[in-house]
C-alpha cells in the first residue's frame, strides 16, 4: 500500500515541489524590490534632507512638523531598559506642547541608562519626531533619526535578489521547463548538489560585500556590483560540479 501510494504521488510531487520554488522566486522578487527600488532610495533621500537640515529660526513659532532642527527641553518621565522585543529600550518624555511621548532606542547607552525620572534633558526634534537626546555633553540617537546604513540594505536587498533567480533556476527544473548544461551524460543539479551550497555562497557574497562597504562609507552600489559576479562566477562552478538527478 506504501508503495502504491509513494507511486502515485511522485509525478504530483515533482510539480507542487516546482510550484512553490516558482512562489518563493516571486516573494523574494517582491522583496528585492522593496528593498532596493523603495526602502533604499527613500531612506538616501531622507539621511539627505536630515544633514542638510539647519536649525529652527528663534522668531518662529513651534510647529508639530518642521524641516528644520529644533532644540526643545524635556522632563524625563519614566525609562525602560529591559531590551526585550515587546518593551525595549524606551524613554517617556513630558514639558513639550507638540512631542511629548515615548522615544524608543537600540540600546541602553550612551545616555538612556544613565536618566532618571523628573531629570530635564534635551532633544533635537525634526519633522515632528525626536531625534536624539542630550544631557552634560551626552547624546544618543533614537531609532527615528536617519542612519547612513544603505550598503547594508543594498546587501540584503542583492541577497533577496539572487535568491530568487536561484528558487526560479529550481522550480524551472522541477517543472522541466529548463535543461541543465554540463558534459555529455551528466545528471542534473539539485537543492543538495547545487542549491544549498550556492544559496550558502550567495549569503556570503552579500555578507562579505555589504559589512565592509558599511565599515568603509563606500557607495551602496559596489555591493550588488562585487557580489552579483562573485556569485555567478561560483555559481558556474558549482553548477558543473553538480551530479544528482533534480527529480529523484
């Protein structure tokens, strides 16, 4: 009865097997998109409009949202420094008619570990959300301000990127929509042979390309310019180094 069954299943196997690597190639597609065409560019614009920001003119009266830097005094109302994911690093600021509330953070220090409540301290506020703080000549950044942190998007946006062409090379072999090439009587690439390790090899391109693009201020663009080719050029490698049937 095993047998009979384990039959019949095979040749809808290898059909479902393919259409759901067609459907990761297509959410991963969806992801590369959003990373690189409208997470990227928005994020360059806004670090942009943030440096070249200048300070709030003193005559003006405050506003909810400015383009300019405003220094506004706050009163320290309560601090949160659990780290956890449903709290985090949190500080609850009063005294402002426009931006009192909780500012969030990434971690306890440089200043956050370091408030108590009813201490004053200062914020920088732009377009309506606090910047940083400072206190004594100490300041931390909270998770709203701008970050010059493209090359890592870049990376992770290249990574979704060549993930999907290799889920799209693997669901076109399930389906027998693409032939592999190799010598004369070799067997076809699998998840095994080829996709794990090239999925292992991309990871690492983006890795390698992306964190030292981010230590050296390079521009976002040489990450998808090293490690597109890299990856195709092992790629290739591994491709013809593959020998076991895709449809077993």
């Amino acid at each position: 009865m095993t047998t009979t069954l384990s039959t019949l299943s095979s040749p809808v196997r290898k059909p479902l097997t393919g259409a759901l690597w067609i459907t990761a190639a297509v959410l991963l597609t969806a992801l590369c998109y959003l990373l690189l065409a409208v997470l990227l560019p928005g994020d360059i614009e806004r670090r942009r409009d943030y440096t070249a920001a200048t300070a709030c003119p003193t005559a003006t009266a405050e506003q909810t949202v400015e383009d300019c830097l405003r220094t506004v005094p706050f009163t320290v109302e309560k601090t949160v420094l659990t780290g956890g994911k449903q709290d985090g690093y949190q500080a609850r600021l009063q005294g402002s008619p426009f931006w009192n509330g909780t500012l969030r953070f990434g971690d306890a220090g440089p200043l956050l570990d370091k408030l108590t409540p009813g201490e004053p301290v200062t914020g920088l506020v732009w377009r309506g959300a606090v910047m940083r703080l400072e206190r004594d000549g100490v300041r931390q950044s909270s998770v709203d301000e701008p970050r010059d942190e493209a090359q890592i998007t870049a990376g992770v946006g290249t990574l979704a990127g060549l993930l999907a062409a290799l889920a799209l090379y693997l669901g076109a072999l399930y389906l027998g929509a693409a032939q592999p090439t190799g010598r004369p009587g070799g067997t076809s690439p699998t998840w095994r042979s080829f996709g794990k390790p090239m999925a292992l090899t991309v990871l690492l391109a983006c890795a390698v390309t992306a964190l030292p693009a981010f230590w050296l201020d390079l521009p976002w663009w040489t990450v998808p310019a090293v490690a597109v080719p890299l990856s195709a050029l092992v790629g290739r490698l591994l491709h013809r180094a593959a020998r076991q049937p895709v449809l077993s």
